[in-house]
C-alpha cells in the first residue's frame, strides 16, 4: 500500500529528483514521461541491480557501456568508489542529467561522452525521443541520426583494464562476440542484450563467444534479457598465460 500511494504521488506530482534505493535520480526533462513511470514505482533497472548487488566487490575496477540516467554508476561507486568506475554514454542530451545525479549523490566517476564501437573516429548515433531506445542500430521514425565520437572497445578495454564489465547498449553488445576482443583481466560481465534489435542468431552469438572464452553463463543471477556471466580463477589464469 505504502509503495502504491508513493508512486501514485510522483505520477501527479511530477518530482525532478527521485529516490531509488540508496540512489538519488535527477530526471529533468524526463520527470512525468511514460519513461519516468519505473523510476516513480522505483523498478527501474531491477534487474542490473540485483546483479550488481551479489557481485560487485570491493577491489573491482568498472567499465560501464551505456550510463544511461547513472541508476548503475552510482550504485558501483558507492561500493568501489569512484575512482574505479569509468562510464561511456553516447546520448549526449543524457549529460546534464547525469552530471546532476552524480552530484545529487557526492560522486565524480569519470564520464564520457562518447560511442563505443570496434573502431575509434566518428560513429553513426540514432537518438530516440524515448532516450532509453537510442543507439547506434536506426530506429523508429522519430530517431534522428547524428554524428558522435566513437572510441574501440580494444582500447578501451586497454586503459581501463576492468574486472567487471557492464554494457547496456541496446544492440551493440553483439560486438562483444568479436574473439579478437582481448578481455584479459575481465571477470564478471553484466549484459543486457537486445534480440529484438539484433536478432537471436547474433544475440546467440555473443553468449557463444563468452563461453568460449571461459565464461560461465550464471542462470541464478541473470533476469529475462538481463544476462551475467562470471570467469572461474581457473579461466583467468589461463586466459593470462595465453
């Protein structure tokens, strides 16, 4: 009941800053929109939390591929710091509301704005009027297409040398089947993947690679299109060695 009459109150009242959890979001624009409506129930990304919550520890160093509003971000640093947390998002309307919610919350992770993609440059960004839907695979008839920077996933990977990788990139998560990825030194992979933008076959693809690679694919810990895989020590060591 109590949950009921709170979301029912955000919905009229419209609130700018919400609380979710142990984390304060600043909507801005977003505040009263159908997209603002799982923040108001306070659900939104349920999923990723869950995972983040049985599986980021201290002494994990982050890489985030889609910040989004920055529900994940501040959650991994309010658990590693923000020293260990790096995130990209390439929605560059999403900057001003996610350099408030980091304010809101005492963080300085470090943010940029930039796409991620198999090679650095310029990439081709489509930006929904639903922000959540952006990306770089052409969307709806509202999608406008725009040009961003672009940065390798390899490089990347190279500087910031991650444990834990976290992507939601509605779409391009499918690179990640790449072999030719180095993700030395990863051990934990938290992924939403998006069938319904790629298709099953490359979507399968990418959990196939994973395996590959030393990967398991963990059931109890992965939500519908939410999926974590984990590397034994086994794995790493010989992944290292190679």
């Amino acid at each position: 009941m109590k949950n009921w009459l709170v979301y029912q109150l955000r919905k009229l009242f419209r609130p700018k800053s919400v609380r979710c959890g142990s984390v304060v979001l600043y909507l801005g624009h977003l505040a009263g929109t159908p997209y603002a409506r799982s923040i108001y129930r306070g659900s939104h990304e349920t999923e990723e939390r869950l995972v983040i919550s049985r599986h980021l520890a201290a002494g994990d160093r982050v890489l985030e591929f889609g910040a989004g509003l920055g529900l994940i971000t501040t959650l991994c640093c309010q658990t590693v710091g923000a020293d260990n947390v790096v995130t990209f998002e390439a929605n560059h309307a999403m900057a001003p509301l996610l350099k408030r919610t980091f304010e809101l919350n005492g963080i300085r992770p470090d943010l940029r704005m930039q796409m991620v993609a198999m090679d650095s440059g310029k990439g081709r960004f489509f930006v929904s009027d639903r922000f959540v839907v952006s990306s770089s695979f052409a969307g709806g008839k509202s999608a406008r297409e725009v040009e961003v920077p672009s940065v390798s996933f390899q490089d990347v990977l190279n500087e910031v040398r991650p444990t834990f990788l976290i992507m939601d990139i509605e779409g391009s998560e499918v690179s990640l089947a790449d072999e030719s990825i180095d993700l030395t030194g990863v051990r934990k992979i938290c992924v939403e993947v998006h069938p319904g933008i790629t298709g099953d076959d490359r979507t399968s693809a990418l959990v196939r690679s994973l395996l590959n690679r030393g990967f398991q694919l963990e059931l109890s810990s992965s939500r519908g299109d939410v999926l974590f895989f984990q590397r034994p020590a086994a794995a790493i060591a010989f992944s290292a060695a190679a």
